[in-house]
C-alpha cells in the first residue's frame, strides 16, 4: 500500500501541482508490536500543535477476493486482561489444606465466556470475550497450584465502553467469591467512520477505476486508525487482498498494487482539486 501511495502521489502532485491540500505520510514498524510509540507519539505531537488530519486513508489489506471489493470504515475495540487468581498450593492427597485456583475460578470463567456484553448495531457485530492463555501448577501430578493466570481479550463495539466491561467482569468474580489481581490493557477504543467526504470519495474512485462497488465492513483485528480517529480525522482503511497476511510467502498481486495506485490517484483528485 505505501508503494501505491507514494506513485499515486507523485502522478498527482505532477499533474496538480498547485491542489488544494496536503499530503503525509506516517510509516511506523511499531503497529504490529506494542504500538506506545510510532502513530500514538506522532499524533500526541500533532494535537501539541493544535494541527489535525481531516482525512486518513490506512493502507491495510482490506480486500477479500478482489481488490477493494472490501473498505474498512471502522473497528472494533481491544481491551486486554491479565487475570491472576489466588489460591493456596498444597499436595493433592490434602486438598483441606489447600484451596485450588482452578477449581475456584472455572465457574466464573464459564459464565464469562457465556455472557452476551451486547448485541452490537448495524456497523459492529456483538461484542466478543475470548481466552487466549491459561497457566497454572508446576508441571507434576500431585501439586496443587497456587495460582491461576488467565489471560483474555475483549473485542468490542461501539454499544459499550471499556469501562463497563472491566466493571461487569471484576463484577463476576466478585460474586464468585475469587481472590484476585487484575491489570487491564485498553489496545483501543473502536472507531467508525459512518458518513463523510473520504467516504464518498473512497466508494466513487473504487467505482471509477475497478468498475463496481464496494462493501463497508468494521470486521477484523485493530489498526492504528484507532489512535487517529478520536482526534476528530475520517479514517478509512483500504489495501490489497488479505489472503496471505502473516502466512509464510506473504505476497500481493502486482496489477492489484499498479489498479491501487490508480484508486489512491482518483481519490486524492476527488478530495483535494
């Protein structure tokens, strides 16, 4: 995608050298880790200046079987747990000496994962609760552990809000009667772009260039459009298909990224002239 940014911008500053706006490009390697520095440092510089992006277009491979069949208008939300329940170890032949974690936290953990946290709207689906590492014991048959780490993640909609999330869950394990430390780590809110010019560009250089329309989708994991919506921008998500993303022999079509050259072109002609 930024091989197909950086040629559609050099076709249109060449042919409008005199447009309205102007272009940037923010290329970070720091998406796909942690994401502290990279896009969050840039824009808190850029709201130090009072200076806002009014459009962003993100080059993610939003495409399922043919180039931009797919835009991505929005996502969901990422919230992260780390979920440490207490219990006392001891030998499984005396268990009244001890007070198995696993045991204890396995009722609240089922009624997590049965808990429907809402019914999502028409841009996001329901919001989902998954388990994603589960650790306890030392490896031998006949101790009972002392702990139970659990880690899980929270994709959500725009229906709730990360803070009643964590209320609900601490919520469960209260009335569980679980002994527990909790570290919450919020990746992002969600953000939707509903309506707008980006949009309306997006869908008509789409249109222009390729010849037929396109889907508006908030399905997936997260992007850093997420730290750059709530500052007020529009942000969309378009690139090439997605059908090897983290696969060995990752790869992208070569007529798909010359055609996605010629869809940046149309919408910087349709935003910014």
């Amino acid at each position: 995608s930024l091989a197909a940014m950086i040629t559609a911008t050099e076709a249109f500053v060449g042919k409008y050298p005199d447009h309205k706006g102007s272009i940037a490009y923010l290329i970070t390697s720091d998406e796909e880790g942690p994401a502290t520095n990279g896009t969050v440092k840039v824009i808190e510089t850029l709201e130090a200046r009072n200076e806002k992006i009014d459009w962003c277009l993100v080059g993610e491979p939003s495409s399922t079987n043919r180039l931009a069949d797919v835009v991505k208008n929005g996502r969901r939300g990422s919230h992260g747990c780390r979920l440490v329940v207490k219990g006392v170890q001891g030998h499984v032949a005396y268990p009244h000496l001890a007070r198995n974690p696993v045991h204890e936290a396995l009722p609240a953990l089922a009624e997590l994962a049965a808990t429907e946290w809402d019914q999502g709207n028409n841009f996001f689906p329901p919001t989902t609760f998954q388990i994603s590492n589960i650790n306890a014991g030392t490896g031998a048959t006949n101790v009972i552990p002392g702990e139970l780490e659990v880690v899980f993640n929270f994709r959500f909609s725009t229906e709730t809000t990360h803070e009643e999330l964590e209320q609900r869950v601490e919520a469960i394990l209260d009335r569980h009667g679980l002994d527990y430390d909790i570290e919450w780590t919020l990746s992002g809110p969600p953000f939707l772009t509903a309506e707008g010019a980006l949009l309306d560009a997006a869908q008509q250089a789409i249109q222009d260039v390729m010849g037929y329309g396109t889907e508006l989708s908030t399905s997936g994991g997260t992007s850093d459009g997420r730290f750059i919506a709530p500052t007020g921008a529009q942000v969309l998500e378009l690139g090439p298909l997605n059908a090897t993303i983290h696969k060995v022999n990752e790869c992208v079509g070569v007529d798909d990224l010359n055609n996605l050259s010629k869809i940046y072109l149309r919408l910087m002609e349709l935003l910014l002239t």
